[in-house]
C-alpha cells in the first residue's frame, strides 16, 4: 500500500477513535435518538471523504504530470489549459442538481414533512412511554425521580445541597425557616390557592389571650414552627394558629398547608402557584408534569426526614 | 518605451498590508482573549472591576468577529485587489492621477471607519445583527469605502491593456457586487434621534425589519457575507497566487468557469441553513438544506482545480512553504464546504445549532483557509512590493507547522464539545426528565475551551512570527531589479 | 457567450448581480406580511423594558443566549413552548442568537425571578457554581437610557404602526394596553413607577435608593426586560 494511504488511514483513525471516545464517554450518548447518530455519521464521513478525497490528488502531485492543450490568453504568466472537467465532478455537480430539483419539487412535498408534526409525534411518543410508566414509580423510586428533576430544574436556585445557597432561595432541608415564618404572619399569604388566605397579623387573634396576636407572641411562635414545633410558643400556635393548621401544624386540607413537615401536596401547591416570601420569589412551573411535580415533593420531603 | 515592462505602483496595496497584519494582531488577540475568558472566567476581569464593562465577554465577541473580517479579511481583500489588479489587467495604478487618489482615500476613510468600529463595539454601541453590529453613522462610512473602491475596480477595469478578465478578476467584482447589496439591505434601518424630533441618542437605530422577517434578511446577509468576504475572494487571491508562485498553469478553464457560475448561483438560495427549525416556513427552511448540498460541487470546483493545478509538482510542495500555505488552505476550503453542508442536513442541524460545533466550522474555514491564504498572499507579495527577499524560509517553516497544530486542536475540541454539548442537551433519563442541566453541560466544556484557546494561541504566535518575517523582509538584502516571475526568493 | 462576458466586464457584472439577487427576492417577500403579524397576547415592550432590551444589546448577552426554543422535545422541556413566528412581531432587532454558551432566554421570565436575577447578575459563579457567565456589576450603578427607549418607541408608533395606547388582544379573550407617554417627561415619570415595582423585590440597598431618588439603574430595566419574556 502506498505511504499516502497509510497516513490517510492513520490520521482517519486517529481522529475518529478521539472523537468516539469523547464523545461515547460523553454523558450524552449516542442512545436511539436519531439525531445523535446522524450527527456522529456526518463527522465520519467528513473525515473519511476530506481525507481520501485530499489524498487522490496529492498522489496525482506526486505521479502524475501537467498536460492539456493551453489557452491562446496568458495574464502576468499564468496561462490556462483547455482540459475537460474532471469526470466525477461534472458527474456528480449533475446528479446533485437532479437530486436537488427532484428533493425540492417531489420528494419533500410528497413527503409532506412538518417539523410542528414531528415535534408532536415525538412528545406523544415520549409521553406514551413514560406515563405507562409513571404508575409504577413509587417509593424509593419516586425520591430517585424527584431528585432528577431537582437536579435539571432546581439547583440553580436552591443549590446543589438543596440549602438555598446562603439565604437566596428557600433551604429544603428544614421545613421553615424562622425569618420565613415571622414575615407570613406578619404580612399574611395568600398564593397557595386555598381557599381562604392566610391573614394578616391584624387577623390573627390568639384565643388564649382574646387579643390580637403580639410581638412577642409573634417572635416566640416563629421561633417555635421554625424549630420543628418544638420549645416555647405550643400555646401560642395552639391559640392562634392551630385552627387553621391543626394542632401538630401538619395542616388541614383545604384550609391551610402543612408547617410542621414538607409534604408532596404542599410542594405541588408551590410548584402550580408559585410563592413569594421573606427570601424572595419562587416561580411557578407550569412545565413540569404532574408526576414530576409529585416526585419532586416526595424527594423535598425526604430531605428533611 | 514599447519593451520595458510597466511599472507597477504598489503604494496602496502596502498600505493594505500594513492595515492586514495590525488588525489581524488585534482581531485574533482579542479571539484569543475571548477564548481564554470561556476557558477561565476570571478573565473577564482582567484589567480589573473599573474596566470589566470594557473586558468583558459580551464586549470583546462582535470586536474579535469585526476585526478579523471587516479589519483583517478586508485588508487581505483589499492589498491583494491593489496588487493582482494592476497585474493581470496589465496596467499600473501609476498611470491614472484619478485611480491612485481615490486608492489612498479608500484606506485613509476605511482607517477612519476601522476607529470608529473599534471605539463603538467597545462603548457597547452595536444594533446587535451577527457581522452587521454597526451604527449606521458607520453604515454610511462602509458604503462610503464601498463605493470608492468600485470606483478603483472599474476604473482600473476602463483603461485596461488586457482584453479578457482573469479568473480572479471574476471573483473581485462578485465581491464587490454582493457585499454591496447585502450589505445596503440587511441595515435599513431608522435613526430613531431624527424620527422622534431630537430625542436620545443621536446614534441609534431601529431595524425596519421585525422579528421573522428581520431573521430571514439578516441570514440572508450572514450566510452571503461568508460567501463573498471568506469564500468569494479569497478564491481569487489562489487563482492568481497559486499559479503564479508554482509557475503552472490553471489546470481546466472549464472548471473554472463551471465553478464561478454555479457558486454565484447556488450561494445566495444556502441562507436558510442558518434558520433550520426556527420560525421561517419549512419550505424556506429545506431549500436552504438542499441547496447547501448542492453547493459542495461548485465549491470543491475551485479547490480541485487548484489541487490539480499542481499536478506533478510535488517537489515545489514539499520545498516551498508558501506553497504549503495554499495547499494546505483548498484542503481546509474542502473540510469546511462539506462540514459545511453536512451541518445543514436537517437532522444533523438539530444537534450541531447553537453548539460549538458551528464554532469549529466558521474557524476551521477561517483560520484554515482564509487566514492561509491571506498570509501566503502577501508573503508572495512582499518580495515583489519591497524588492527584497524574505527574509527566512526556516521561520515561515515553522510557522506553518505551528499553525497547522493550533487549527487542528481548534477545531477538533470545538467539534467534541460541540457534539457532546448537542447530546447532553438532548437527553432525557431513565424517568423521562431531562438528564441535565443547563450548567452540567457547560462545565463539561471546561477541557475542550482550555485546548481551543491553547490551538489559537498557536495560531496567534504563528501570525506573529508571519508579522516579524515580514517586518525583517523590509530590511532584507535587496534583490536583482529585475521582475520576479515564479517562486518568491526566500533567504534560509 | 461566456467569453464574450469576460470581455465586456460591465455585461459580466450585471450576469453576476442579476445571478445573485434574485435568490433574495424568492426567498424573502413572499412571507413577507404573514410573519411581521402579532399572535394574540404578544404585546409591545413598554419604556422601562425597551430600556432594558437596550442593556441586554449593549452588552451583546445575545453573544451567548439565544431567544428562539425549537420544536424539541427536550427544547420545550426545559425551555417552556416553542417559539412562533408571530411572538417576535416586536423584536426590533431579533435576538435569536445563534450561539448557546448559556442557555436560551425566549421564556425566561416564567421560571427566574427579580431577586434571583439579581444575586446572578451581580455573580452568576456564586449562584449556579461552575458558571462561566461573566458578573454584569456596573449595570447596577450605569443609568439606563429612558431617552432614547422613548425615542424609539415614537419611532416604531409612526413608522410601523406599533399599537400603543391601543386594546392589545389576550389569550384569555381580555384587552390589555401599553401606555406610550405624549411626552419625555411622562415617559420617564411611568418608566420609574414601573421601576419601583421590580425594585421592591430587590434587596441591593444603592439600586432601591437610586429608584427612590427617581433614577433607573440600568440592572432594574434589564431585570424588567426579563421578566416579560414568557
Ligand atoms: C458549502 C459551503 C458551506 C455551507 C453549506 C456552510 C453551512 C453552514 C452551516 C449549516 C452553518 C451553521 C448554521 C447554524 O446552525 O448556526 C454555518 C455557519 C457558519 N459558516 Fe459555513 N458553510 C459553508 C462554508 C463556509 C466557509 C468556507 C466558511 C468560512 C470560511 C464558513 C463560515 C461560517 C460561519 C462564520 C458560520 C457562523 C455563522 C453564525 O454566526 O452563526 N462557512 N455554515
Ligand atoms: C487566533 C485565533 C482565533 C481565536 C483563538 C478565535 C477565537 C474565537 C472565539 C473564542 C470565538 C467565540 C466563540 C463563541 O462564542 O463560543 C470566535 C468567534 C468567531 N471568530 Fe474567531 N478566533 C480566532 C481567529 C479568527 C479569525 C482569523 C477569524 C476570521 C478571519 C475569526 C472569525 C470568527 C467568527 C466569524 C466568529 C463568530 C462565530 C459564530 O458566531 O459562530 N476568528 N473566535
Ligand atoms: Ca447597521
Ligand atoms: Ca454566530
Ligand atoms: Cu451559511
């Protein structure tokens, strides 16, 4: 075999091996996604043909010599040979404009292609998958899948160890923090979507003074939810708070959401609503699917267990 | 008077080429930069938190992207139009008072416009259009420069001594013709100081075209300027070059002629390649893919015919750097006219879009081809305009090897990040989730960003070395006055 | 025929100019109307967010991020719906971008919030670690340019019609309007009340004293920017 060659095939090989093991030990993958194995054939081909095509005429550099018959006109000394064009070129300019013509007038119509049907046929695809899928994820795999979405969606704000990042977004791992409780009552809520909001501290009466909730009462209340419902403040919280969120404070449905743990409803509530508090805001995902939405409180919930 | 070969007057290309090398130094300083900023992003701030507004990456791109085109691919343009111009219509810029005014006020105004890109994109004034960021203060200066330098073509064309256009004559009036209309068409746009009656800046504008229709023009304008600025005329610059320097003649005038038809054709239908799967109608969409297909023959036409015009003459590849320059250049124009439309097959688009593969493609085409071109260009020049040998071979050696080594890391870490970034965008997990983040699939790049910005510093030291063998060939031995006709003289 | 154009060069330049331009023609008028049409709930930027689309231009964030989601399944998974033609009928420039170093900003209005864009903004590194998006610092002390969003709006109302101070149609069959102020000072009088709102939920103690004092740091337009991609 000719030198030429075996560099050719060296440096097809060489390239090629690098490119795979990049890109096979890629967190991508090539998986049956169609575009991704296009993708990688066309890097191959382009190797392969630029460097066998390249070295065809280098080998003519080498062996072969000038020929042809040269034109009558000659400018600064560059003359011009009459030589026909090469024959698989001209060749293949023709079937390239053939195919173009025939691609563009017949094939793509009759095709009838669509790139807004495609993209429905592919989510209808996927969701045909995984929502026959989804009746089994339970449990341990349920917090799996929750952790996923919070990995894609989450982290950015919360943080890779769900803590919030230094007080910019809520930290996960405790259930309230005490700051975030004091400015609910102080202030009220209202964006979960119950029934009725939460007042107010000007409509929040503790039953076991008759008065309306104080300062004092409000900062050892926080302090008390915020800690896990435990220490000083039980009696404030059961004056005040525990008619609408239950003597534990693990909530009641449709009345008020749960304050003593996280729960999936209560996550789902904040994921379809969206909540703005004492750290700042948090959006409302309408991209996430239902058991998306349920995964993610399930692995929120395990956080802080 | 009839026998003495004409004097040619070089004064203007000289000026081209100083303008070549001092903004080729800026504009891929400035890429090297931005490279390194991707890599390590403390970078931004690297002259300090005063001047990250200036330093930052948002910045310095549209000056690293303006600069090498509109400074340092121009320049190339120009000098070479100044030099194979008078050359192959046989006729020296010497003999028209006219033709040499209007040269110097073509690059005394283009200098001037040059400063004014320069200040603007870094005071953050850009209408934000990819290669068409300028103010149209700035538009009317560009049409300005435009116009002076048709008037230089065809004036020069009106008192020709050769009848027929050269090959490369063909190619300089495609590009002085296509820019023009893209340009004047993709920057319509409304001083908004003088429609509202004195209010704001007196520099901005608004697009007259919105959303859609704004994407299509300037796609139209994007693609067709990498056609007549990177592709266009530098095949002009090897269809004088080449021959010229190896002594051959071109190798078939029908391949030439097939070629310069069919890629003024096919060129200008290929834009829609950059819009696959946005807003634009499907069929728009699909004419750009096939026509980009199409477009591999015209364009390896040109690069063919330049391979086989060396046909047998191995030896003055393998002695000859500069020659190596222009092989080495068709075959990197060969690489990115079928990655190229390899990129624009549909399916292939949807994973290279948006991702650093597209990267890699515009550098191996630009570093590859149209900077190899550009210094084997003047390096032939050089000799001829300064009556001097260059000054050494054994440099020019070497800088083509390190070159050739920081275009081969550039693109393949461009092409791997590419690929993988376009996968890990894509993939879904066991559950049906997206598998990524988005910032997962930046901090996998980290590697293939340090070894691109380590390919172009390469890049960058070779243009270096290109700038100091030309600086010390000004002040090389003299040679023989006699006219120069194949090889260029080269000292060891 | 072709040797005879090779010698009558101003034959040959006009083969090659009719050659290249009407490509053009076919491939850019006939949709020409059809896609400058608004879809319904796709509304004009009003001053503040003009100014802040400014801010984002100037510092060519469109280097980095695109504005244009493609029909993918994993696109509109992570991006929210795909783009439609008729959303962009106000973009005066597109900025779809055409590099993704960050990721796209068509609709990131629905899923980032202000005080989350602020503590990005100020250090993108120390809000998603490993980010290689430069800090946007001086955007918090820079004055945003009220003027000449103005200026721009009065342009874009004559030019192009742009329905200003007109029944804007909803997605849920509601009208909405945006206000052009008739003069610079009124301009400037609702770009500020629009400023105070994104300021509330600001905690950078210098920006929500500069809007208290009537001034519009540039981070408050280009927060108010975002915030209406959706
Ligand atoms: C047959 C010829 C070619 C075809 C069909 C072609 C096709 C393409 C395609 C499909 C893209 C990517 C669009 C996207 O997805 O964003 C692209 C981008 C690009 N190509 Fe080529 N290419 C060709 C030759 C070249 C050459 C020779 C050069 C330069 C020397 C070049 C420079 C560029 C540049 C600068 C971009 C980036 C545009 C942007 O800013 O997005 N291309 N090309
Ligand atoms: C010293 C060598 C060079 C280096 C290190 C370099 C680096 C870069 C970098 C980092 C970018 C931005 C990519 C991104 O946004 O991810 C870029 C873009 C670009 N560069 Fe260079 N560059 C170099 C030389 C050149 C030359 C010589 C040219 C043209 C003659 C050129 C033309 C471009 C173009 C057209 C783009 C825009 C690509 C796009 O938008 O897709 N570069 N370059
Ligand atoms: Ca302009
Ligand atoms: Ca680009
Ligand atoms: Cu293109």
């Amino acid at each position: 075999m000719n030198k030429l060659t075996i560099w050719g095939i060296v440096i097809t090989i060489a390239m090629l091996g690098f490119t795979w093991m990049a890109v096979g030990g890629s967190k991508g993958g090539m998986g049956a996604d169609i575009v991704n194995q296009l993708a990688v054939a066309g890097a191959v081909v382009l190797v392969i043909v630029t460097v066998f095509v390249v070295i065809k005429y280098v080998r003519q550099m080498q062996n072969d010599t000038a020929s042809g018959q040269l034109a009558d006109e000659n400018w600064d000394g560059i003359g011009e040979y009459t030589n026909e064009l090469p024959f698989g070129w001209a060749v293949t300019f023709l079937l390239s404009m053939i195919w173009g013509m025939w691609y563009f007038m017949i094939g793509y119509p009759v095709n009838a292609y669509s790139q807004i049907g495609e993209y429905n046929e592919a989510v209808q695809a996927h969701d045909a998958r995984f929502s026959a899928q989804y009746a089994d994820i339970t449990g341990d795999r349920l917090i799996a899948m929750g952790e996923s979405v919070f990995l894609a969606e989450c982290k950015v704000c919360h943080g890779l160890q769900a803590d919030g990042i230094d007080g910019k977004a809520a930290d996960l791992n405790v259930r309230l923090e005490e700051k975030t409780v004091k400015h609910v009552v102080l202030n009220g809520s209202g964006s979960l979507g119950y029934a009725a909001p939460m007042p107010d501290r000007n409509g929040l009466f503790n039953m076991n003074t008759n008065n309306l909730i104080t300062d004092a009462e409000i900062a050892t209340v926080s302090k008390y939810v915020a800690n896990g419902m435990k220490g000083d403040g039980a009696d404030t919280f059961a004056g005040t708070c525990a008619a609408c969120h239950g003597a534990d404070g693990k909530g009641m449905a449709f009345v008020a959401p749960n304050v003593a743990e996280y729960t999936p409803e209560l996550v789902k509530l904040v994921l379809d609503h969206g909540k703005k508090g004492a750290i700042g805001v948090m959006p409302a995902f309408d991209r996430l699917n239902d058991k998306q939405k349920e995964a993610a409180g399930a692995y929120i919930s395990s956080l802080s267990k | 008077m009839e026998n003495r070969p004409l004097e040619y007057d070089y004064t203007v290309a000289k000026m081209f080429m100083f303008s070549t090398i001092i903004l080729g130094i800026v504009g891929m300083l400035v890429g090297v930069i931005l490279a390194f900023q991707l890599a390590f992003p403390g970078l931004n701030l690297m002259l300090g938190e005063g001047l990250a507004e200036y330093t930052a990456f948002g910045r310095l791109r549209p000056l690293h992207t303006d600069a090498v085109i509109f400074g340092f691919t121009l320049s190339g343009i120009f000098a070479t139009w100044y030099y194979v111009g008078q050359r192959v219509l046989k006729v020296s810029m010497a003999e028209s008072g006219f033709l040499m005014f209007i040269g110097k006020l073509h690059f005394w105004l283009y200098l001037v416009g040059v400063a004014a890109v320069v200040v603007s994109l870094l005071l953050g004034i850009t209408t934000s259009k990819e290669y068409a960021e300028f103010e149209w203060p700035i538009d009317i200066a560009i049409v300005i420069v435009w116009v002076l330098w048709g008037l230089g073509i065809f004036g020069l064309i009106g008192i020709r001594r050769e009848q027929s256009l050269y090959i490369s004559i063909w190619y300089y009036i495609a590009t002085f013709l296509g820019v023009a209309m893209l340009y004047v068409f993709n920057n319509m746009e409304i001083p908004t100081y003088f429609a509202s009656g004195g209010i704001g800046a007196w520099y901005h504008s608004v697009s007259m075209y919105s959303g859609t229709n704004d994407a299509l023009v300037q796609w139209w304008y994007g693609h067709n300027a990498v056609a007549f600025v990177f592709t266009v005329p530098i095949v002009a610059m090897i269809y004088y070059f080449l021959p010229k320097e190896s002594g051959q003649a071109v190798y078939s005038y029908k391949l030439s002629l097939l070629s310069f038809w069919g890629l003024m054709f096919v060129y200008l239908w290929a834009g829609g390649h950059h819009l696959l799967f946005s807003t634009v109608p499907d069929w728009l969409q699909t004419m750009g893919s096939v026509f980009s297909i199409v477009l591999i023959l015209p364009s390896w036409g040109s690069a063919i015919n330049m391979l086989l015009t060396m046909k047998g003459e191995w030896q003055q590849v393998a002695s000859s750097p500069l020659i190596k320059f222009m092989i080495l250049a068709s075959t990197f124009y060969m690489f990115s006219t079928l990655e190229g439309p390899i990129q624009a097959i549909k399916s292939v688009n949807a994973l290279a879009h948006f991702t650093d593969w597209i990267v890699g493609h515009v550098h191996d085409g630009v570093l590859g081809w149209v900077g190899f071109m550009i210094m084997a260009s003047l390096f032939h020049m050089a000799p001829r305009v300064f009556k001097r040998e260059i000054y050494s071979k054994s440099l020019m050696t070497t800088q083509f090897w390190i070159q050739t080594l920081g275009v081969v890391l550039y693109f393949t870490s461009m092409w791997i990040a590419g690929i993988t970034q376009g996968m890990m965008w894509r993939a879904h997990d066991e559950f049906g989730n997206l598998a990524y983040s988005f910032i997962d699939t930046v901090t996998v790049l980290h590697p293939y960003y340090t070894i691109r910005a380590v390919g172009g510093l390469l890049y960058l030291v070779g243009f270096f070395m290109f700038a100091y063998n030309i600086y010390k060939t000004m002040s090389a031995r003299r040679i023989e006055e006699n006219e120069l006709q194949t090889a260029s003289p080269m000292a060891a | 025929m072709f040797h005879w154009l090779e010698k009558r060069p101003f034959f040959f330049a006009v083969a090659v100019f009719v050659t290249i331009a009407f490509a053009g023609l076919i491939e850019i008028l006939p949709n020409f109307a059809q896609a400058s049409r608004p879809t319904i709930g796709t509304a004009p930027y009003s001053t503040l967010e003009l100014a802040g689309r400014h801010v984002y231009i100037k510092n060519s964030c469109n280097a980095c991020h695109s504005q244009l989601i493609r029909p993918f399944k994993a696109e509109t998974d992570r991006y929210g719906h795909y783009s439609l033609s008729g959303e962009y009928a106000y973009d005066r420039p597109f900025l779809w971008g055409s590099k993704r170093t960050g990721p796209d900003l068509m609709r990131v209005g629905n899923y980032r919030t202000t005080d989350w864009h602020e503590n990005h903004m100020w250090d993108p590194a120390g809000v998603v670690p490993g980010s290689i998006m430069p800090a946007y610092k001086w955007t918090f002390t820079n004055i945003a340019d009220v003027d000449t969003a103005y200026a721009e709006q009065i342009t874009i109302k004559n030019a192009f019609n742009v329905p200003y101070n007109k029944p804007i149609p909803m997605k849920d069959g509601s009208t909405t309007t945006v206000a052009l102020a008739d003069s610079l000072s009124g301009a400037h009088a609702s770009a500020l009340e629009e400023a105070k709102v994104v300021a509330a939920d600001m905690k950078n103690q210098n920006v929500k004293d500069a809007v208290a004092n009537g001034q519009i740091p540039e981070i408050v337009a280009l927060i108010a920017y975002m915030n209406s991609l959706k």
